[in-house]
C-alpha cells in the first residue's frame, strides 16, 4: 500500500473525524487536529512545528457585526435631520464595504477587536539534497465549519447573486440616504425594503450559528489526509530542485487567519514560489479552479504561471480525468492571489458543477469517493514533479 492510495489516506482521515472532537475553529478539536497532524510529520522524520496565532470561532461573528452595523444607520437615517441622514449613509456604505471586506478575505476594521481566541498552524519542512531552486508549498486546513445556509445557498446557482446583492444593497441605501439630505427626495420606500433585507440576513446569520460543526471529511480532512500522504512520498522520493513547505492552517473556515499570520511572520518571497491549496478532494470529479469567488464583485483567478503549469500535468496525465473550471469557491488562494502569490487550487466538484458536501452534515467519512481522493492525491504529485524538473 503505497503513501496516496485511498486506503492509506482514508486512515487519516478517520482518525481526524471519528476520533477527535469537532474541529470548529479555535476549539480543541482543532488543536488535536494540530498535534495530530504534527506527531504524523516527526515520525516519519520531517521537521515540524506547531505556531498559536490568534483567530474567531465562527464565521458568523463578523458577518453579524457587519449587518448590525448597517441596522445602526435606520434610527440616523429616519430623523428630519440633515446630520443624521449623513451619518446614516456613512454607515450603510461601511457596512456594504464590510461585508465586501468580508467576501473578498480583507481584513475588515474590527478584525483586531474580535481575533481574541488561540488557533494553531502546522508547518513543515522537506528540502531537497542539493540546493533548492525554488520552494513548493502545499496548503490543507485542519479546521471544519458549521452546516450553513447561507455559504452555500440550498440552491447554489443563488448563491453568488444573494451574496453580491448583501454588499451592494447597503451601498445604494446609504446613497440614498446622502440624495435626502442634498436633494429632499424621500426614498423610505427603498431604505425600509433594505432593513427587511438586512432583518432576514441577520436571522439568517443567526440560524447558521445555531448548527453543528460537520465532520469535514471532504472539507478538509481529505486534503489534511494527501498532504500527510505527499510527505510520507517526498521521504522516499524526494524532489530534486525544490524545497516543499507543507501548511496545515488554523482559522480557514472563518477568514483565513492561519495563512495571512503565515504570510505575516515569514513574507515568503514571490519569486520561484509555487502554492498548491487542497479542498474538498475527496468526492465528485476533481479539476483545478480557473476562476474563483462567491460573488461578482470579488472574483479572482489563479497564478498564470502555476495554472498553465497544472494544464501540462493534467494533458501528460489524461487517466487523471483532471480538468480546469471555474468554481463557486471562497479559499486560500483568494488571500494567496492578493498578496501577488503564484498560486493554484485543486478541488472536487459534483455532477452540477459544485463542491461536493460542503458545509452539509453529509461531509461524512462514509459519503467520501476513494477513487476520487486517489485521483486529488496522484495529480497533485504529478504536479509537483512538473514544478520541480522546471528549468
């Protein structure tokens, strides 16, 4: 049984979700995920470590902040007063660029006030015997989010329209609210539609929380699993011009906030730097994303280098069936492609085009395809061996 077979990954993978506690973020799941993750690496001889960082418990915490803050604006918005009416707009139109902040992985202005609770990274290291000529980094993360509704839609084909309309419709309300107090024009009618949309998307916000965390087998002990199963390879077969940095992060489900304290604490150099994240790799057909966001507003693509590079492994490996897409997906590479990274992330997709069992209470160990985490596991070795033989 060799380290990305099914079998052998599908061990990780049952451990991380029928042994440990929910991986919520910040809770001890997730620090058991961590040393887990960590004791795997020493033992098959890799440098490891583990680093705290400070993160949120729940996405639903600065999503909830963002919309109260536009709920702030009705009381100043509906005085007879100019002022008032001013400051309304101010804060419909933070809480519209809040809540793009928020889709576009920016940190948003509370971020400080509310990253309070400890999460951890786990980082290791593989370099090759000569020199390296560049550095490879593989990214999975250890944590798992709650069931929502919102992120996806039940119906995802709404989800990027519902999501692209919860940033644009403070901005239009705050304007109007800014056309009273210049021009006298009484639009109550748009402002009162816009705090029924602002009521229910709290609600909503609210409902979500009261889920429970799922076991995350596909989102992301699967790529938890390959990135375990890459190392235990690399040991036997290591990379020839390349150093690999593999990165099990903390806080991903809710911002991000494992990797953007990695970029922090070390700001890895661009050049000669490739980033291969891992999601949801465990059902459905996998392919690489070309397009990515969910919504219009905050789209981003791939690293052009690293994107033509995983075209030339998926046209040399055609019994892979690994194809390009664009994906309704929010992950790491989005904060990765900000920064200016040479990034790329391969996924799973279902029979409609979308990420399979995400965040749904069927992400189970039992609903995962083996033949289609081998397929993630090969592909990604496979693309690795194309960055590394570069000239």
């Amino acid at each position: 049984m060799t380290p990305l077979n099914s079998e052998h990954l599908i061990e990780h993978i049952s451990f991380l979700c029928k042994k440990l506690p929910p991986r919520q973020p910040t809770t001890s799941g997730e620090r058991q995920a961590a040393e887990y993750v960590h004791v795997t690496l020493q033992t098959l001889g890799i440098e490891s470590r583990i680093e705290t960082f400070k993160g949120i418990p729940t996405l639903g915490l600065p999503g909830i902040l963002a919309v109260l803050v536009g709920l702030s604006a009705i009381p100043f918005g509906w005085t007879d007063f100019a002022f008032g009416k001013w400051i309304a707009g101010v804060l419909m139109l933070v809480c519209g660029l809040t809540m793009y902040q928020l889709y576009a992985t920016i940190p948003p202005f509370f971020s400080k006030w509310i990253e309070r609770w400890d999460s951890w990274n786990v980082i290791g290291q593989i370099k090759p015997a000569p020199a390296a000529k560049r550095r490879i980094y593989l990214l999975g993360h250890l944590d798992a989010n709650k069931q929502r509704f919102l992120l996806p839609t039940p119906d995802p084909r709404l989800l990027k329209p519902s999501q692209t309309f919860s940033v644009l419709i403070p901005v239009i309300v705050g304007l109007t609210f800014w056309s009273e107090a210049l021009f006298g024009w009484n639009l109550f009618w748009v402002q009162a539609t816009a705090l029924g949309f602002l009521a229910i998307s709290i609600g909503m916000l609210l409902f979500d929380e009261t889920q429970p965390t799922v076991e995350g087998a596909n989102d992301n002990a699967s790529a938890v699993s390959i990135l375990l199963g890459i190392a235990k390879t690399l040991k036997a077969q290591p990379t020839q011009n390349s150093e690999v940095i593999l990165l099990f992060t903390g806080c991903e489900e809710v911002g991000h906030h494992g990797l953007k304290d990695y970029l922090r604490r070390y700001q890895p150099a661009i050049e000669n730097a490739y980033w291969i994240d891992l999601e949801l790799v465990g059902a459905g057909n996998i392919c690489y994303a070309t397009r990515h966001g969910v919504t219009y507003l905050t789209e981003y693509q791939p690293g052009p280098e690293i994107l033509s590079l995983a075209r030339q492994t998926a046209q040399r490996h055609p019994e892979l069936k690994v194809t390009g897409r664009d994906m309704l997906i929010l992950e790491e590479v989005a904060t990765l492609r900000h920064a200016g990274h040479n990034a790329l992330c391969i996924m799973g997709y279902d029979e409609h085009g979308y990420l399979p069992l995400w965040h749904r209470l069927t992400d189970r160990l039992e609903n995962l395809e083996p033949a289609a985490l081998q397929r993630a596991a090969h592909f990604t070795w496979e693309l690795i061996q194309t960055i590394d033989r570069l000239e």
